[in-house]
C-alpha cells in the first residue's frame, strides 16, 4: 500500500482514513499490517 509513503514527517502528522472495499479477506490483515508499519516509521 502507499500509505507509507504519504505520511509526513512525525511532528506534522495528521488523520488518515482507510475504507478499502473489504472484498477479499486477506485485506483486513493487509490493513492491520499497513498501520503497525506505518507506526513503525
């Protein structure tokens, strides 16, 4: 996902809303792994 790539730097962050369509199960792990990476960062 881009997500990552969109943050900006730690001191200006703000709000990111997610709402994929949810069609495929594997996407709720792939949304769960994309916040603990971006938490990361």
């Amino acid at each position: 996902m881009r997500l990552k790539a969109s943050l900006s730097p730690k001191e200006h962050r703000g709000v990111v809303l997610i709402n994929p369509p949810y069609e495929l199960k594997h996407e709720y792990q792939d949304i769960v792994d994309t916040i603990k990476n971006c938490i990361k960062r």
